[in-house]
C-alpha cells in the first residue's frame, strides 16, 4: 500500500512538495484556507481536498507536511503528532519558542519520524563541503564565512513582494528565511556556543522584518564563523568559505563549484562542478531520504531537535542585536 500524506499549506513550497511526493508515488491530500489555491494544487496532482484539518486527520494520513508560513507551523504540527502522522516541517521550525518543546516531546512519546525541512543538506556542492571536512582535508578548522545573499522583489515577481510572508514582522525577516546557512554551518561545525548578531533595516525595501544580518559565532570546537545574509543584493548569490591550518574551501559564486586550496600542489583544486544541476533535485533528495527514514523508522538527517537548535540561535542571536552584547547559548 502506497503512504499517504497530508500536505498542510499550498504557497509555493506545498505545490513543489506536492508535485515532488506525487512522482514518488505517494497519494496526496491537502488543505489550505485559501480554497482557490488548495484547489489548483489539488487538481495539478490529482489530489483529495479537505475543508478542514480535523477532516483531513480523520482520513489517518501517515505524514503530515506543514508547509504554512512560520508563525503558522507549530498548531498543525502539534495536531498531526497527536494524529500520530511522521511529521515534515518545513524550515524555519517556527518563528518563536512558544509550543516547540511541546511539539517534540510528543513526537518523541509517540515514536514518530521527523524532519525539518532544510533542504540545502542535499545540495551537492554543501555535501562536497560537508564530505571535505570530514576527510579533513583541509587540516584543523578555524574559521569559515556564509553569505547568502538575493533581492527580495525577485523571488515571487508575480506578487508585490511587500505583502509577502518575508517581508512582515513576527513572520519572516532574512535571518529566519537564510536559516538554511545556519543549519549546514551546524552540520559542519558541530554546536554554537557563542553568538553575537547585528540586524538591521536600512534599505528601501518597505518591509517590516530586518533585510541585513550579520553574525559572528564560535563553535564548542573554537571554529569561529562569520554569516551574513542579505535580501539587498541584484546578483544572487550563496556562497561560503572555510579557512584551515592547510589549506581552504570555497564554494557558491558565479563559477558554481567545490574548490579546495591544496598545500602541497600550491593550487586550487576543482572538487566538484554543478552548472549544469537542476535544483529541483535536492527537493526530491529531501523527500526520498525522508520516505526511506518513515519507512525504515530511522531518524532523519535535520529532526525538529536539530530545527530547534537553529532556532534558538537565530533567537538568540536577534536578543544579541536588541541588546547589543554576546549571547551564551
């Protein structure tokens, strides 16, 4: 029998997790409240509408995916664990603390598979990274920076950018929307123990949320990174550096590689090429690993533990902007 899912939200990411989940062969049923659009997701992929959440819990799905915006994650996740549904929320796990530590104790008692959905762990250029340090072959790391960095008009052209989710207080903001950089810095680096964060709003975006953010954090290994994030600039760009005791990693930028700096040869060295990837890709990595963990019952790679730790360094780090001094995480 083929699982089933409940897609909860059906903006841009719950119709590309819908399409994605319908080539993988999984049946699909969706709500949203705007019922045009549940109604055009529903009829690409040839799915079964709900009026209602309750409606939609009671056909016992076996995942649920949160695909609201962010100040909208946490009622229907903690709805669809008590459904007992393995549970995909989309990043940022939430936009505050409230309800969070409720959230993953039930998912916990009720032995349910989670993920959180951070999909640049399966980009292939942050899994190269991500494999060159672990071969450690750069020497002992000291010190990396992250950027990423677009303009916000740009993203949705076919809507006023200042109505959407991005752009309103309490809801999005540019540190919240890059948390994808400080989920894979994590994944290399290991815990943040120290965070210092200077946001601000200085552009003429109009917008509610801050559209620059810098951090400076240190690791419980003392690797020092610097993040920045931006949604100023024209060109885009994600893009990183890692600095080691001998030699360096670069990734991102206009030439789209993996280049190593090799002590040895005293050259860069081309570890990996994707100009030619297409980035709908790492979305159905994602999904594939997720599927095989629900139906393996093996914890995912990024599990709303792992969410709740980004979480709380991007609350942190908005504490450290407000207060203008170093926080202890």
């Amino acid at each position: 029998m083929n699982k089933t899912a409940f897609i909860i939200g059906c903006g841009s990411i719950g119709e590309r997790h819908a399409g994605n989940l319908n080539s993988l062969g999984v049946d699909i049923s969706v709500f949203d409240i705007d019922k045009e659009k549940q109604q055009e997701v529903a009829s690409k992929v040839n799915a079964e509408s709900h009026n209602s959440l309750e409606e939609g819990f009671a056909e016992n799905p076996d995942m649920a995916f949160i695909c609201t915006p962010s100040n909208h994650h946490i009622s229907p996740a903690q709805q669809a664990a008590e459904a007992g549904c393995d549970l995909f929320v989309e990043k940022p796990l939430s936009n505050n603390a409230e309800g969070v530590e409720n959230l993953i104790e039930t998912v916990e008692d009720e032995n349910l598979i989670s993920m959180v959905g951070c999909n640049y762990r399966f980009h292939p250029a942050i899994q190269k990274v991500k494999q060159l340090i672990d071969d450690e072959c750069v020497g002992n790391i000291v010190s990396a920076r992250i950027e990423t960095g677009s303009y916000l008009p740009d993203w949705h052209p076919w809507e006023d950018y200042r109505d959407m989710y991005s752009a309103k207080e309490g809801v999005g903001g540019v540190l919240l929307d890059a948390i994808h950089g400080i989920n894979y810095g994590r994944w290399f680096f290991g815990n943040e123990e120290l965070v210092t964060g200077m946001l601000s709003c200085d552009s003429s975006l109009e917008i509610e949320t801050e559209d620059t953010a810098s951090l400076i954090t240190r690791y419980e290994n003392d690797v020092q990174c610097e993040y920045h994030f931006d949604y100023v600039q024209r060109t885009p760009i994600k893009s990183g550096q890692i600095t080691g005791e001998t030699g360096s990693i670069r990734w991102g930028g206009v030439e789209k590689s993996v280049r190593r700096y090799d002590l040895e040869s005293d050259d860069w060295i081309t570890e990996k090429s994707y100009d030619d990837w297409e980035i709908n890709q790492m979305y159905i990595n994602m999904l594939e690993h997720f599927l095989d963990c629900v139906a393996e019952r093996k914890v995912t790679t990024s599990p709303l533990t792992d969410g709740w730790k980004d979480l709380q360094l991007v609350l942190a780090a908005k504490n450290s902007s407000e207060q203008g001094e170093h926080i202890q995480l």
